[in-house]
C-alpha cells in the first residue's frame, strides 16, 4: 500500500515553483528554500536547464527518516521519468526536480505529511510518521523526450 501511493505521488511531482539560480544549484551543506524545501546537491551536471518538453530520468531512493527505503529505482532495474516542468504539478518536491539538470545528484528532505497531501493527494500512509521527514535521493542520468525514454526502455 506504500508503494502504490507513494508511487502515485512521484508521479505527481514535477514542477518547480520558482526559478533557478545558480546560488541554488551549488555543491555544499543542506539548504533550505523560503518553501521550507530542504536540499543538497552532491554533484553538478550540465548547466542547462530541460525544457518543458524533455524528461528527466533519473534513479530514485525514498526513505523515511529513519532510512526505511519506501522506493529504489536500482531495485526495479530501470530509471524513471519524470516530466522537467509540468505545471499541474505541486508541493516542495515539484520546486526540487526543477532545480535538477541532466548529471546532476542531489537530496530532497521533505516532510511526509508535505509530500502526501501536497503532491501524492494522497493521506499520509499507516506506518509513516506524519511528523517526520522523506528524504529522496535523485541522480539524473539522461534528459530525453518521450521517444527517447522508449528507446532506453527498449534497449534495456
């Protein structure tokens, strides 16, 4: 039951709600935003910034607070896709993957009670602490178009 609403709610997630500066994206300690978005970037990638139009394929590790894993996209075999900017998306999760860049490695830390009702629309799930945090764990592999994603999937 985790996974299927947190599933949901990843696919919820993918517009930024702010611009980008590169203030934003520096290697270094956790930041926060005005949103109350926590985040770190451990790598920098390509400067430019995906379009509305691209995808972002990335690998995913969601965990709890207490590093419970919810989500790893190493265990399912396959990167997922995330839209760069779609903007029906909403919530502090949306603002990070909008500050993401294709090579680009970083850390959100979001509180789950955020990350469920904002993004998932979703209750929060039995079992996970409403007060505490989700950290996710992104690395972007590649910036494509629906197409192109496809063709990784097939090649896979």
């Amino acid at each position: 039951m985790h996974k299927i609403s947190f599933l949901a709610g990843l696919l919820l997630v993918v517009v930024g709600l702010s611009s980008c500066s590169k203030k934003d994206r520096e290697v270094g300690d956790m930041k926060t935003r005005e949103s109350g978005l926590q985040y770190q970037f451990f790598r920098l990638g390509e400067e430019q910034q995906p379009d509305s139009s691209q995808l972002l394929v990335m690998h995913m590790t969601a965990t709890t607070a207490t590093d419970s894993v919810l989500f790893d996209t190493r265990t399912q075999g396959f990167p997922m896709a995330l839209p760069a900017n779609d903007p029906n998306m909403k919530g502090m999760m949306a603002e990070g993957i909008k500050l993401l860049h294709k090579g680009d490695s970083a850390q959100f830390v979001i509180p789950a009670k955020d990350f469920y009702l904002q993004t998932a629309s979703v209750p929060v799930p039995q079992g996970i602490d409403e007060n505490g945090n989700l950290k996710f764990n992104i690395g972007v592999v590649e910036v494509t178009d629906e197409n192109g994603y496809r063709e990784m999937q097939m090649e896979f």
